[in-house]
C-alpha cells in the first residue's frame, strides 16, 4: 500500500504574494474609478459638419434619405445594400420604441474635429460613434453628411 499525506504544506511566501498583488490591483481599480484616470471623455466641441437626416422606408426594401432642414432628397440607399447604415438606423429605431417614442423626428449626423463622426437621435439620447466601426463604415455615413452639397 500507498501511504500519502492529506498535510501538504503550501509555501507561505506566494501566497503572500498573490495576496498582495490581488489588494493592489483591486484598490488601483478602486482608485482609477473614483479619480477618473485613464478614462476618455471627448469634449463636446462644436462640429466641423452637422446635418439633420430623414429616412423613409419605400416598398421596395430601399431607403430614402432627406436632408430634413432643406426639405431635399439626398440619397437613396437600395434594398440589400449598406447594412452598416441600415443596422445602425435599426438600433436608433429600437431605442425609440423600447423608450415608447413614437416619432419620425430625424437624426442628426455630425463630424467632430478630432474625427470622431456621430449618429444621434436627439428624442432619445442615444448617440453611436461610427469611427468605432472602422473607416469603410464611417465613410458610408460620410457620404451622407456630403451628398447633394455645394461647396465653394
């Protein structure tokens, strides 16, 4: 027969160790929450370019933009395409009906000094920061922001 022993001795150093490392990580985190360090808050600035943008619906799948202060139509974006900016629409959309607002108010597109570009809606709060989903994606609602201006 085997005999083994059920009084295994632990070194008491790494154990001291590994306690000590968890109390300063735990109270670092602590102290990162608390003070605000390594968080990044943009400063609201005012933007580069801002456009207020309508979208309709059509019965073929398609969407229909408009510049919603102009009255114009912009651009029409066709059924099966742009699934960044239609996914984008149905989160805005979802907020709404989740908040149980009922409105065809628009949304509002702006591009920010520092590159940033946003989609708000201003009846909810919500607002997505495009340049998080890469520049192919933030480029198609770049589009938006441009189309159908004159520049001088």
């Amino acid at each position: 027969m085997s005999s083994h022993s059920h009084d295994m001795r632990v070194p008491r150093r790494p154990l001291i160790g590994a306690g000590v490392l968890l109390l300063a990580v735990i109270a670092g985190a602590g102290i990162g929450r608390v003070t605000g360090a390594g968080v990044y808050t943009p400063v609201e600035t005012t933007p580069i370019l801002a456009r207020s943008l309508g979208f309709e619906d059509q019965a073929n799948g398609g969407i229909l933009v408009r510049d919603a202060d102009a009255g114009t139509e912009i651009a029409m974006i066709e059924p099966g395409t742009n699934g960044f900016i239609r996914g984008a629409l149905r989160a805005l959309v979802r907020d709404r009906r989740r908040e149980d607002v009922v409105s065809r108010a628009p949304f509002r597109l702006a591009a920010w000094p520092d590159g940033r570009m946003t989609l708000e809606d201003p009846t909810t709060g919500t607002s997505i920061g495009l340049e998080a989903f890469g520049p192919t994606n933030m480029q198609a609602f770049g589009r938006l922001l441009t189309a159908g201006r004159t520049t001088p």
